[in-house]
C-alpha cells in the first residue's frame, strides 16, 4: 500500500521539476537573449576620426608659433591659411593658439618629404578640441568639439580630526571635493562648527577624458554626522530639477525672510551711488533702508549663528548673522540687542534687535545687507534658492529612490575607502 503511493507521488514530482524548471528558464530567457547581442567590430577613433589608413603626426606649439605656420609645415597653402582666418569669427579665433598644447595632423600622403596635412586638430583644452577638416579641396570644414567624459563613480568618508579640509588631505581626496561637499551641505552642516568626532560619507563622481583626470563630477548623496545627528543629502528630481533634500523630504535649502522687519517703507534703496543723507556726497549703499517706528523687533531672516553683536561708529548697534558659507545677513542702527550673544545658533524669525537710530543714521530704520561669498548683493532683488520639500504628488517616487540612495551611503566603510 505504501510502495503504491509513492509511484502516484512521483509522477508529481516530476511534474512538479519540469514546472520549476520551465519556470527558471522562462525568468532566464531574456538574459540568455541579451548576451546574444552581436558586438559589432569597432574602428578606433582619434578625435571623432576613425584611424583607417592615416598616419598621425603629433607635436606641441612651440614659442614663436602661429596656427599658419604649424600647418604651413603640413603642406597647407598660404590661401588656405588665408581662407582660415577669414572664416575664423571669435570662436575660432586662429591667433588664440597656447603655448604647449598639443596638435594632431591625420595625413595619406607625403609630397617632398612633407607631410600632407587632411585633418588638424588643436587641442584647446583637456576636453575641447578645433578641427580643421581639408579633405574637400572646395571648402575647409572648422568645428569646435568636445572629447567624450568618462564619469567614474567614488566614495569617501572620513573622520573629523581637526578640520575638514584637515580630514580630506589626510584621507588623500581633492580640495574640489571638499569644495563639492561644502556646497552641498552649505545649509545643513555648520563647517565653522565641526567637532572631532564627526564624519561623512559621499557618493561623487568624477570626470576622465581618456585615462586623464580632468575634475570632480557631482556630489551623488552622502551623510554628515554632526553635533549627534545624521544630516543626510538626498538626491531626487521634481519638476525636471535635481535637489537635494532630508530623509523626510524636506528641501535642504533654508529660505529668507523678504524682509526681516515690518517696515512702514524703504527708505534708501540697493545703489553704487546715492547721496549720502548725512556727508551730502555720492557713496555707495549696497544694503536696503527699511524705515520703521522706533523699538519694531528685527528678526533673523534665516537659521544662522550669530557671528557679530556689538557697536560701529557708522553702524550704530548692530548684528551679523552667518548662515552658511555663502550667506551672512547684516543688520544696523537698532537701538537695543535681542537675547542672542555671539556664537549662538538664531532660527528665522527669532528677534536679534529692535529698530533704532543708533551710529549714522538720520532717523528710526534698518540698514540691511546680504553677503554672498564676501560681496554685498541687492537685498531686494536676492533670489535664495528655491526650499520646497518634496511635493505629496512625488512622495512615493521620493520614498523608493531615497531608500536606494540611504542604503548604499550606508554602505561606505570607513576604513575601506582609500
Ligand atoms: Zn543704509
């Protein structure tokens, strides 16, 4: 009775093995059909140029050189030459040729010892290059092109010791990368502040032409740890723009205030020449006027530290705000301090004065100024970046790419990475 069971189980067995394996080769299918791409033999390329039957002739532009003179060596007529400069419009500027860069001449044939010139190309920069194309002899074809960009994707990681610049030449990474990263966590992490202890971890890319290094790609996403929280940079596109934002979405950008008072009118506007209301004599005023009732509250126009609490002879009682690398907030005259001491973290809308007519000043009114890397912009026409999160219409886009990005930032080993 037993021995016959398992007879009427095996043929189930079977089938069920033939049902598996259907089903494995059906899922490989489609892998199996891609391998069987044919790869179609590929002529090397010099500059765009398949390198069928040319003789190549390499050199650098040496003191004393000219464009016309280097091809003149090539077999190129002087009407040639002439027919060059002609056509040459600022974009081809044939004066514009720089000491050591190199030059490639494709050439077929040698007429008295001299290389026949078809194809010249000047090497402009790393990536960009001018060919010069004479193989019809009715018109010579100039077009300015570009090297094809490898992007080579890296990691880093490292841990504060003394500075990040410190931290970045010890772990043997670029400045451009320190530089990157400074940018892109120029809202969230305080740089001025860092602690021993605190780290990063980024995904970047970096750009190659050939096997040659020509610079840092972008900042993909990363990690910093500071003051025991994990401030993360989260790529995600919206709206065909790529931003940054925080685990929950939230842009990592911070907006300003419009205006960091309730003001009653402007007074003085953003000018490189105004007649002083006091001197009588024309002077820049590169900050905005806004006039109000004595004891109004200024706020801080955005999350900063204050950086300066103290009184100029011109500036009256005054406060500057740093908000990141880029920006600081200056504001003037007030005629008392809010609680905020220097070196404390101020959140926008906190009061860090009251309006005044302290130093030179003809009446009750803010002198407001932003600085973008060190130059003082027009207050009014200051356009920060956009700071909105993450739209609910994207959310579950958001969520799904952002846990992709989460785990391989994750990833990075400390000690691992070079
Ligand atoms: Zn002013």
């Amino acid at each position: 009775m037993k021995k016959k069971t398992i007879y009427i189980i095996i043929p189930f067995v079977l089938i069920a093995m033939v049902v598996v394996l259907v089903v494995m080769f059906t899922k490989q299918k489609p892998t199996i059909i891609e391998r069987k791409e044919i790869v179609e033999e590929k002529i090397p390329e010099l500059y765009g140029e398949p390198l069928t039957d040319w003789t190549l002739y390499t050199d650098t532009v040496r003191k004393g050189d000219f464009l016309g003179t280097i091809m003149g060596r090539y077999g190129i007529t002087p009407q040639q030459i002439d027919k060059i400069a002609k056509m040459s419009s600022d974009t081809f500027n044939v004066t514009l040729i720089n000491l050591g860069r190199p030059f490639t001449v494709f050439s077929d044939t040698v007429i008295d010892s001299i290389p026949q010139a078809k194809i010249f190309v000047y090497e402009n920069s790393a990536v960009r290059f001018t060919k010069y194309d004479f193989r019809n002899p009715d018109t010579i074809l100039i077009s300015k092109l570009e090297k094809p960009i490898d992007t080579v994707d890296l990691e880093a990681a490292g841990v504060i010791e003394y500075s990040l610049w410190q931290t970045m030449i010890d772990n043997g990474y670029s400045w451009e990368l320190a530089l990157a990263m400074s940018q892109t966590f120029a809202w969230t992490v305080d740089f001025y502040a860092l602690q021993p202890g605190d780290w990063f971890k980024v995904l970047y890319s970096e750009l190659y032409v050939g096997d040659k290094r020509i610079g840092i790609g972008d900042i993909k996403a990363g990690v910093f740890y500071q003051g025991g929280k994990e401030l993360w940079a989260v790529p995600f596109t919206q709206d065909s723009t790529l931003s940054f934002f925080d685990t929950v979405g939230n842009s990592m950008r911070k907006t300003f205030l419009l205006a960091p008072l309730e003001y009653t009118n402007i007074s003085s506007r953003y000018s490189h020449a105004r007649m002083h209301p006091i001197f009588h004599k024309v002077t820049e005023h590169l900050a905005v006027d806004f006039s109000a009732p004595m004891g109004t509250p200024v706020y801080a126009a955005s999350d900063g530290t204050i950086v300066t609490r103290t009184y100029g002879t011109g500036a009256g009682y005054y406060v500057a705000i740093r908000h990141n690398s880029v920006y600081t907030t200056v504001y003037m005259h007030f005629s008392r301090f809010g609680e905020y001491n220097v070196g404390d973290r101020v959140n926008q809308g906190d009061i860090i004065g009251y309006v005044g007519s302290t130093g030179w000043s003809t009446g009750p009114h803010l002198h407001y100024e932003v600085h973008e890397n060190g130059q003082k912009i027009d207050p009014l026409k200051f356009e920060p970046p956009p700071a909105e999160p993450v739209d609910s219409a994207h959310l579950e886009r958001f969520n799904e790419e952002k846990r992709f990005w989460i785990d391989k930032v994750n990833a990075i080993k400390m000690d691992e990475v070079k």
